[in-house]
C-alpha cells in the first residue's frame, strides 16, 4: 500500500480506501538475508542499510550503524512519511 501498488490490493476492502495517489518510501529491513555469522551482526546490518540506501536514491555519509539508519530514514523521508514494515 505504501508504495502505490494498487493492483496487488485488487478484490480486498482497502482498494477503493486508499488513496494510492499518495506514495510513502518503505524500508523494507531484511534480517533473515543477513550474513551475521560471517561478518558479525554490525557489520552485517550496516552494509544491509547501505543496500537500502542505494534502493531509495539515497547517499549515506555516517560510517556508524546508527548514524547510517537514522539518516537513511531522514533522507528517504524527503520523498514522504517513510514507512518500516519490520
């Protein structure tokens, strides 16, 4: 919904409920993909971040994991209310 796919909604309540004109940035944090045994959780959540960088358009300049989450999500939200599914 958040992302503006109307036809995934198709057939279900919300379809004529949305407005699906209106489009939200979603960070879609996938932890089960993570390779944290081999590069340690940190490691492995900051490069994940940078790959949801890239996905939104987005540069990150922090080189600290909690830097890189809190700008990704201010920057992401330029382009409206970012929404988190996790």
């Amino acid at each position: 919904m958040f992302s503006g796919s109307r036809e995934l909604f198709e057939d279900l309540w919300i379809y004529n409920q949305w407005n699906w004109e209106q489009k939200h940035p979603v960070i879609h944090l996938r932890l089960s993909k993570l390779d944290y045994q081999k590069l340690g959780l940190y490691e492995a959540l900051s490069i994940e971040i940078g790959i949801l960088a890239k996905e939104q358009g987005v540069e990150l300049e922090s080189k600290h994991l909690k830097g890189r989450f809190e700008e990704l999500i201010r920057k992401a939200s330029a382009n409206g209310k970012v929404f988190d599914p996790d």
